[in-house]
C-alpha cells in the first residue's frame, strides 16, 4: 500500500466516522474532508473545488429550483386533494398517497416530494380521524422508494451516473434507472399500501373501528383565567379529563413542588403539560388560555391564526430556542407550542432546544406565516388552500415535461435542460429570481461538490482497487451473481448510518474495480449500489425524510423495522431478479 493509498482511505475512515457520530453539520464534515485530501496531497490543489462545476452538482441545485416552481403553483395540492378525498378507505388513501409521492420523488429531491404531500396527509388525518403514524412513514418511505426510479430522482443516482461515465466514457440516460427502479419501486408501494401500514400499532385501532386523531404531543404553557371553572379542580381531574400531562406549576413566579396530582389549580397559575391540538382546544374553551405572549409584530391585519408546521433538514431554527429566535420581534409571528419528538424537558417552553422534525404550533398572520416559514426552514402541515391562475399553475409542470424529454431524447444533456428549464421559468414569472438561490438547498450542495474530488481520489491512488484485491482474496472464487449481491447488502447496510451521497462515494469506485478485476460489466455493480444508497428504512437517522416524520407520527426507533425490514427484504429479492436481467453481469 502506497503513502496515498493509505492517506486517502484513513481520511475517508474519519469522515464517514464523522458522519455515524452526527455531531457536526454534514457539509462541514464533507468540506474538512476535502481540505484534508489536499493538504495530505492526495486531491490537487487545481481539482479542490472541481466539484461545484460538475453536472451532478449543477443538476441538482437545478432540480431543487424547479421542485420550488412546481411547489408554489399548487397545481400538486389540487391533483392530490381531489383524487384522495373521494373515497374513504384508508387503503385506498394509503394508495394515492404512496403512489403520487413516489411519482414525484422520482423527478424532484425527496424531501421537497414529502413536503408537498405531507398537508394532504393531516388534511386526510384530519377529516377520517386516522392516527397520523398510519400515514406518515408509509408515505415517507414511498418518497425514497421512487428516487431511485430515474436520473435525477436522488442525488446519489447523478453520481453514479459520473463514476460510469468515468470508468466506461458512457454516461447513464434519465431513464436508464427505470427498469430496475421503478420494478423494485413498484413491489415496495405495494407492500407499503397492503400490508406495510397494518404492521404499525395505529392499524390495530383502525382495524377496531376505534378512530383517533393521534398527532403531535406538544409541549406548552396554560394559564388559568380567574374565571375559569376548572380553578380549585386538582391536577389529576384535569389530566384525567382532558388528556393533559402536567409537569410544573408555577405560581407568582415561582415553581410549586410537591406531589403535583393532588396540587390544586389557582387562577393566574401557569401550567407547563404536553397534550394534542384537540385537547388545547377543549382546554381553552373551558378557560384555560396560552401562556404566550404573542406580540403584533408585522401584524397586517389580516386576521391571527394557528399553524402546525415542521423544522425541516436545513432550518435555522435548529440548536436554538424560543428565547434565542424571538420570533414575535424579528419574523412577526409567536411559537405557542412544540412537539420534541418526546424527548425529555420540564423547562419553561422559551429553554426547549429545537431539533429538526419538532413539530411546532405557530401564531400569527395567515399571509405572514405563509412567508416566513419557507425562510426558517419550516414545512407547513396545513391546508395551504392556495388561489392560483389555471395559467401558472399547468406552466412549471409543462416547462419541467419539456426539460426531460429533451434530456431524455439526447438532444440536450440533464444539465443544460434544467438550467434551461429554470430560465424559461424565471422569464415568464412563475417563480422569481430571488426565489431560485433561496430554492437551492446548499448544504447539499456543498456535500456533493466536497465529496466527488474525494471519491475521484479513491480511484486515482489505487486505493480502490487495492480495497477491491483483498476483498476479492477474502471471497475467493465467488462468481459475479454473488458479488452483485454482497455489493447490494453492504451499501443497503451503511447507507442507514451514512447519507447516500457518502455510501456512493465510497462503494461505487471499489465496486467499479471488483468489476474490472473479475472481468464482469461495471454497470450492474452500480445500479445495485444506487439502489442501496436509497434503502434507509431501518433508521429515523438514516435520511432526512425519516426524521421529519418521527415526531409526526409519534414513532419509536423500533417502529422503523417494522416496516423497513420486510421492505429491505423485498427490494433486494426484485433487485436480484431484475438487475441481471436489465444490465448483464458478463
């Protein structure tokens, strides 16, 4: 083993250990990698930043801007609001959900394709009083289940895309991915919407004709009115009555102790509880209010309202607090109640440090919020109830239509069709300039412009094919078929404590030289591989879209394998039968 052989795979060790331990933003992760491979030599001071101007960067960062378009036209919410109400089966609401959620997937970032179904999801849980945890990880894992459909569904898949175009000179086409994907694809909604939601514990309920509306527990503070009728009722009357977990009083400022159950309620006394939306509502009735204090910061007059939305990947609410944010003064809006995903807190709601997938009960102006939650990262989880000209609305999805036929005909590349596409956009005014670079997610972006030198390096030092010769001297004279499916099962393996832009990085170079050692074709090696990287299923930390909805539905960690594991169990069956017969091993 040379010095960079060395070099190359100990910086990647210590990155991907960096990206398992999660204590640090994944993009500085990605751009101390980077920095270290140059300083260790192993990454040319010249070829440092040649990632930003790689197409997969440029498609991505393009395809987040039209997500946006498509987004802002609700042309999405009217398509989904008018198939999934005219019917009442949870089965077939589970279908239309799963079904359009993994369409869109397969065309826009995974995230953006859960966003825009997520409000018809609470609509949905809402109007039928289904538990929100039959929905959402369902839907959740049909958004990763159509990624892996095309090109441009994930970002894991352009990558692949640039290590066959560098191994073989030919690049994958939009729908190469197709076959494959979108069988695997296919076999995973259908056990997602038949059986996968019975396996959860809110089937059980609905099965039982024992409706509930389930959702967020959040963490709040009550005030009694004096003229509340529940002034002198005990603490355990109203937990039992209203469905409320009190965890502090305070009184006159100060923290009542002793056994809080038998503790009785004075007027003006502030209690700190978790309870669900529907019981605040009961409460408020009955003359207990919100402690908050909303200021009329931005006030438009308009009219106040309540929304539910959700801190999303790249918020800039997380690591902070109520009390650092001050939401009335700098965005005009108040934060009156928060579901921390259960985590553990007794403090005053100002204390609670945010996380990403914190569901938060926001106030404020309904044109305010509107405005402000896409700039604090936040994804709305009610009705949008958007006014729209038929116009704008047909145009993005039109103009999008336009970009892959021309991509998928050959006639422009996946690059310039996007970035075509968004100019196109941008001069007929359905979506603004200021709007394209606030699309594009950059931490994303940065990740995968840091981490194609690193991958490339991989390669150029050899340490790629050295790992693929021992590999190779451990499995002994293992044929092609077997060497596919060690390939899926160690990506579907890392890929939940990794994200999928890393999981490529590392395998598709190794399994690039496995190919070229055992005399087989590189390309089943990496549609296996992307496949892989889209399996998260087993973690609520292996993707993004699987934290969000963590608190949203009330999941526990376990909960995940319930479903993930016969889903992994699925994928690689069709993967195994499909691949060989698409893209021939020898």
């Amino acid at each position: 083993m040379t010095f960079d052989q060395a070099a190359i795979i100990v910086i990647l060790g210590c990155t991907l250990a960096a990206f398992v331990l999660d204590r640090w933003r994944f993009d500085l992760v990605a751009a101390s990698c980077l920095t270290a491979s140059v300083i260790a030599g192993v990454v040319t001071p010249e070829d440092a930043f040649s990632g930003f101007g790689n197409t997969a960067v440029v498609t991505v960062a393009a395809v987040l801007v039209i997500g946006r378009a498509l987004a802002k036209s609700g042309s999405i919410d009217l398509i989904a609001d008018r198939l999934a109400f005219r019917f009442e089966r949870p089965t077939l609401h589970l279908a239309i959900l799963c079904g359009l959620g993994g369409f869109l997937s397969g065309f826009m970032n995974n995230v953006a394709a859960l966003a825009l179904m997520l409000p018809v999801a609470m609509s949905l849980c809402r109007r039928f009083r289904y538990p929100p945890s039959l929905l959402m990880m369902p839907l959740s894992f049909a958004t990763l289940l159509g990624g892996m459909t095309t090109l441009i569904g994930t970002p894991s898949n352009l990558l692949i895309a640039n290590f066959r175009e560098e191994a073989t000179g030919v690049r994958f086409m939009m729908f190469d991915f197709t076959p494959t994907g979108a069988a695997v694809a296919a076999g995973g909604l259908l056990f997602l919407v038949l059986v996968g939601w019975r396996l959860l514990p809110a089937a059980q309920r609905i099965a039982e004709e024992r409706p509930t509306t389930g959702g967020p527990r959040y963490a709040t503070e009550l005030q009694v009115r004096p003229s509340s009728p529940l002034a002198g009722r005990t603490v355990s009357e109203l937990a039992e009555e209203y469905n409320v977990a009190v965890h502090g009083i305070l009184r006159e400022g100060r923290r009542v102790f002793g056994r809080l159950d038998r503790a009785k309620l004075l007027p003006l006394d502030i209690l700190l509880v978790r309870t669900d939306a529907d019981a605040l509502q009961r409460l408020t009735d009955d003359g207990i209010e919100l402690a908050e204090k909303f200021e009329e910061a931005g006030h438009s007059g308009h009219g106040t309202v309540f929304t539910e939305a959700i801190i999303g990947p790249n918020s800039l609410m997380q690591g902070s607090t109520p009390a650092s944010l001050d939401l009335p003064r700098r965005w005009g809006i108040g934060l009156v109640a928060v579901d921390n995903q259960g985590r553990r807190f007794e403090g005053r709601l100002h204390e609670l440090s945010l996380r990403e997938g914190d569901v938060l009960l926001l106030k404020g102006d309904e044109f305010r919020l509107r405005e402000v939650l896409p700039d604090l990262g936040c994804l709305p989880l009610a009705d949008r109830k958007l006014a729209f000209e038929p116009r704008r609305a047909v145009l993005p999805a039109v103009v999008f239509a336009s970009a892959i036929l021309l991509t998928s005909t050959g006639i422009l590349s996946v690059a310039v069709a996007m970035v075509g596409a968004i100019i196109a956009l941008v001069l007929a005014r359905a979506i603004g300039a200021r709007d394209v670079y606030e699309s594009i997610d950059w931490p994303v972006i940065v990740l995968l412009a840091a981490m194609i030198p690193v991958g490339n390096a991989l390669e150029t030092t050899g340490a790629a094919r050295y790992i693929a010769g021992e590999f190779l001297g451990l499995a002994g004279h293992w044929g092609p078929t077997a060497l596919l499916a060690i390939t899926l099962f160690v990506t579907m393996a890392i890929t939940p404590v990794l994200n999928n832009v890393a999981t490529v990085v590392v395998m598709a170079p190794i399994v690039i030289s496995i190919a070229e050692q055992t005399g087989a074709r590189p390309e089943p090696f990496l549609i296996a591989v992307a496949i892989g990287a889209s399996c998260d299923f087993l973690t609520p930390f292996g993707h993004h879209n699987n934290t969000i909805i963590m608190g949203l539905g009330n999941y526990r960690f376990g909960d995940y394998g319930r479903i993930g594991l016969p889903l992994d169990v699925i994928v690689v069956v069709l993967a195994l039968l499909t691949i060989p017969l698409v893209w021939p091993v020898q």
